[in-house]
C-alpha cells in the first residue's frame, strides 16, 4: 500500500478558441503549453488546417458547436460584431456545469457595451455564462500565422463581467486569463 495521493484536477481540461487569427491562435498555443486540449473553430477548412499545423489547437472544426462540445472555456476571437451571437451557440454547446465547475464563455473584443446589449437581448442566460474581456496585447502583424505562444505574457487583460454574471466565473475568468501569461 502507498500513500500516495490522487493526482489535482486540472482546470480547464478544454478549452474552445473560435476565431484563430492572430489573437484566438495566441490565445490556443498559450494554453497548450500548459498541456490543456484546445479546439478551434474557423468559417473554412484551410483556417482550421492552418491552425493545427501551426500548433494553435489540437483539433479544428468548421461548426461552432462542435468547436465548443465539452469545453470548461470558450473565447471569442472574431469581429466584435459576431461576438454575441458566437456567445449564445457557445452556451448553448459547452453544457452544464460538471462537479461544481460552470463553463464560461471570454472574449477578445475591443468594445463591450453593443456586445453586452446585443447578448442580453439574444439570451439572457448566456449573458450570465459571459465574462468579457479586453487583452491589451497584439501586433502589428494579422492572422494565425503570426500567433505566439506568449503574446499575452505579462500584459494586462482588462476584465469587464456585468452584474448579471455568475460570480463563481469571476475568479475563474481571472484564473483563465492568468493560465494565459496575463
């Protein structure tokens, strides 16, 4: 007999990018390298090809609900004005919470308030599940091809959840960001 302990679960165990240009791929290779099993969703096949080859996520899919199956965290990186709408699939797919943990749903987006009130007015439910965020980090540079790894390291993600959010996601939307190197 040993007294060995059980192994910590490890949180997040999945994570769904949608959008993987610059901002989503980085957000994906950071996460990787913290061997967390990342999906990501692209419009085409090339995009999602692309990705995986350069080590953005592990598996990529051209339908938003299969990006987002099983997912603890799901972040936006598309035009700020399909962000909502990526938001409701996203509740819609990643389930309920499991063992204590509820999903969530970030994003990348540079405005807020058309987001919040676009998401309110689509489902309020999935307005709960939505932490919004704003890294400031970037490049000059666009597209996945240009991602890294440590885009986000030691730069300051601005965190923006409403009143309606959940306040368990809160903390975990901050210790997601972190996992990130923000």
């Amino acid at each position: 007999m040993t007294n060995a302990t059980p192994a910590a679960r490890v949180w997040p165990r999945r994570g769904s990018v949608l959008g993987v240009g610059l901002l989503g791929g980085s957000v994906g290779m950071s996460l990787r390298r913290h061997n967390i099993y990342v999906t990501g969703y692209s419009r085409r096949q090339s995009g999602c090809d692309s990705a995986v080859k350069a080590g953005a996520i592990d598996a990529g899919f051209t339908d938003v609900r299969q990006a987002c199956e099983g997912s603890d965290v799901v972040v936006i990186a598309s035009p700020v004005n399909k962000i909502a709408e990526l938001a409701v699939v996203a509740h819609e797919s990643i389930g309920p919470a499991v063992d204590g943990d509820v999903p969530f749903v970030t994003d990348v987006g540079s405005t807020k308030k058309r987001i919040i009130d676009e998401l309110d007015s689509l489902c309020p439910a999935a307005a709960e599940r939505f932490v919004a965020a704003h890294p400031i980090a970037g490049s000059e540079k666009t597209g996945g091809e240009n991602a890294s790894e440590d885009l986000f390291d030691d730069k300051v993600v601005i965190l923006t959840p409403t009143s309606r959010v959940l306040s368990t996601l809160r903390g975990r939307a901050e210790q997601f960001w972190r996992i990130t190197g923000a």
